[in-house]
C-alpha cells in the first residue's frame, strides 16, 4: 500500500478507467440542428487512435453514436455528432442520454498514455446517469 501510495504508482501500475461522462452541450434545438458534443473523463491521460465512438441513447428514435473528436494525450476525451436543422433523427421532446458502457473502440484503441496498457472503456449505469440527460426543444 505504501509503495502505490509513492509517486502515484498506483495510476501507472493499473489501467487508465472512466471516472466521469459529462454533456459539453447542454441543449439541443431540432429546428437549428446542431452538434452534440459528450466529454469522457479518465482517471489518468489516454492515447487514442482510430475513431472510438460513444452511444447517445435516444428515448423515442434510433440512438445517436458520437465519433472521437480530440484529447489524445489527456484524461479527457471528447465525442461529436453534428446533426442538421430539421434532421428526422430527432423530434421535440426527445430525451437524449448515456447508458452504461456507452463507449466502443470501433477497431480503434484507448491506451494508458505512452504505455501498451488497454484503457477500461466500459461505465457504470452510475456514471452515465450522472451524466443527465438532454431534452429536444422545437
């Protein structure tokens, strides 16, 4: 316990997991369209390569899979979809959130920064509803 304890050992002994998910968008409007943007926070800096992608649930329609925008190097990472004005991926009242293990490679990677250790890429259900959720306007 003391040697972990030393010069955060323990972050670079073990892999590199989701602590937080949070919403950079905090609204969307069907009729502007827009993006939807999802931070991932780790527990310590990733490297990513490819384009990992992370799945939006949408109460009412077919969910929403954001694409790996930037943060390779850090501890956040963050996750886009744009979607046009008017677009029949959303209706008003839609409710827009994030479920458990909403994360997925898609045949890229998540590593510990500059080491070959596999990044845990899965989230609690606690994690995602922390997260909360957005509500489509008109």
């Amino acid at each position: 316990e003391v040697l972990c304890a030393i010069g955060e050992l323990a972050t670079s002994i073990g892999k590199a997991d989701i602590t937080h998910i949070t919403w950079v968008s905090t609204a969307f409007d069907k009729s502007d369209g827009g993006t939807l943007q999802v931070r991932v926070r780790f527990n310590e800096p990733v490297d990513v390569t490819g384009t990992p992608q992370l799945t939006v649930v949408n109460d009412n329609r077919a969910n929403h899979t954001l694409s790996y925008a930037s943060g390779t190097g850090t501890n956040e990472l963050v996750f886009s979809l744009t979607i046009a004005a008017a677009n029949s991926a959303t209706s008003a009242g839609d409710v827009l959130s994030i479920g458990t293990n909403a994360m997925a490679l898609n045949g890229g990677t998540v590593k510990d920064a500059g080491k070959s250790n596999n990044a845990t890429i899965t989230n609690s259900s606690a994690i995602g509803t922390a997260a909360g959720s957005i509500t489509v306007t008109a």
